[in-house]
C-alpha cells in the first residue's frame, strides 16, 4: 500500500472491537491518523461499522469509531477510523510524529482527519 495519504506507525497493543453485540481481540500491527491494521482471525464483514479500543497505558485508552475495509483470514483486519475523541487524536497525532520526524506533514495529517471528522 505505497499510495497512503497518512503517515504510518508501527504499534504493538492489544485492541478490542466491537461490531453489535460481538466482541473480538487483536493485535495493533500499525495505525494512522485515518486507519490502523489488527491481527487477528476473526472475521468481520467488510463496511461492518465498528468500535475500537487500543488500551495505551494502565488508564489510557485509543477509543476509535471505525469501518472495516480489508480482510485477510490469515492476517487480520484493515479499518478506517472515522471518528475518535479528543484525547484519542492527540496521542495518535503524537504517535505518529515520532515515527514521522516531519512535524509539518503531520500536521497536515491532523487537520485533514479533523475535516473528515466534522464532515
């Protein structure tokens, strides 16, 4: 996937999703300021609409609304993230800068998903 609009980090944290009433576990392979890849072999149909939860400290979580747009038996799931929370966005945006370097390029990232956010 070379033609990503948003920068991409490697993460290694437990997730929770949820989909109606089913809950899944996985593991966060990367994230982005617009999606993020989980490893496991669930299946959850494509377009499903989902939540997810990246716990990031002992009181600290990622929580992430979602739609899932890949899926691969032996890898796991690629979701878009639509909607998260303010003190989701900031950890994800500094994540990203880390792993990035390019402060001006991630901030363009942020603005481009706050637009997709509030649209």
């Amino acid at each position: 996937m070379k033609n990503r609009v948003f920068t991409r980090a490697k993460l290694s944290k437990n997730a929770t999703i949820t989909v109606g009433e089913q809950t899944i576990g996985g593991l966060v392979e990367n994230i982005s300021l617009r999606g993020l890849f989980v490893q496991t072999n669930q299946h959850i149909p494509l377009n499903s609409s989902v939540e997810v939860s990246v716990q990031y400290s002992h009181n600290s979580s990622l929580d992430l609304k979602a739609t899932v747009v890949r899926h691969d038996a032996e890898a796991g799931l690629g979701m878009r993230i639509n909607r998260m929370d303010i003190p989701s966005l900031v950890y994800l945006r500094n994540l990203v800068a880390v792993h990035c370097g390019d402060q001006s390029r991630v901030m363009d990232e942020t603005k481009k998903m706050v637009s997709y956010m509030l649209s």
